[in-house]
C-alpha cells in the first residue's frame, strides 16, 4: 500500500475501497458471483476496462481478492474473494440498505437490500458461509433449499414479473 493519509481506521479502509469501482467491483462479485473479467466488464455502470483492470490489481494486491489461471479455460483469470474482502459482505449490505432507505432506489435494483435487511444477520451469516465455500472452498453447513444468491435472485426476478404484469 502507498503512503497513507492517516491511521484513522475509515480513512485506511477507504484507501483501499473507496472508490466507485471499487465497490462495484465487490458487489458484482458477491452478489452477481462474477469471477471472470469479462463478466465484471459487463456491469450496468459500464466500467472501462482500463479502470477494471487497475481495480482487480489493487484490489489483489490489497488482499482482498486473488487471482488464478481458470482450470476451464487457459486464456482466462478467475477472481475470488478472500476471507478479508467476503468480510466486506455486512458493508456492503449495510451501504445497500442505507441506499435504500435515503436514495431513490428502483424496486428491482433494491429488492436484494430490502431482503437482506428483512432477513436479518443471520441470512448475512449464511451468506458469508456460501461465499467461503464458492471462494476459498471450505466447507460450510448443508441445509435444504436455495442459496442466499438464489433467493435473492428470485426476489430480483418476482419484482420483474410484478413489474411486467403491471404494463399489460
């Protein structure tokens, strides 16, 4: 890391993801599970690939992420979160529900907050489970039923049938 501005503990955690793209990137990984740069170049805010780039960099050389060759596919990086950026999941769902309580927030786009924030610690604690799984491979407990990202996809997608139901 450069040379910091101050020991402040949110001025450190903001040298390291406090930028937009940053967090977008993040949030695109933990709750869209993109891994690939690609996939994250896709994302609606429409990111360059140049800032794209520089965030995977960073961020990897923060530790928050790691990078490896794809066992499917030679030519492409996979991404993955580390213990310390899956740490980020309760910042993250804590900036999604503030957005959603003082931003103008559309319903589909906040859906996954309100959820989030519905369901409580404990679904963030699933949550972060799931994620120690998808990217570090560790165990995580068997339990019945959809993924935290399946029920929040799910919730996504019943806003847009709602939504669609309504224009006819």
């Amino acid at each position: 890391m450069e040379k910091v501005r101050s020991g402040c503990a949110i001025n450190l955690t903001l040298e390291v993801i406090g930028d937009r793209w940053s967090l977008l990137v993040l949030r695109d990984m933990i709750f869209g599970g993109k891994r690939h740069f690609r996939e994250l170049l896709e994302s609606e805010e429409g990111i360059s690939s140049n800032i794209l780039a520089d965030r995977l960099h960073m961020l990897t050389e923060a530790g928050i992420l790691t990078r490896e060759d794809d066992p499917a596919h030679r030519q492409k990086i996979v991404y993955s979160l580390t213990d310390k950026g899956i740490e980020l999941l309760p910042v993250l769902a804590a900036m999604s529900a503030w957005g959603v309580a003082h931003m103008p927030v559309t319903e589909e786009l906040g859906i996954r907050a309100r959820v989030m924030a519905e369901r409580g610690p404990k679904f963030i604690e699933r949550f972060t489970e799931e994620l120690r799984e998808e990217h570090l491979g560790l165990p995580r407990k068997r339990r019945r039923g959809p993924t935290v990202r399946e029920e929040l996809q799910a919730a996504y997608e019943a806003v847009l049938a709602r939504k669609a139901q309504r224009r006819k």
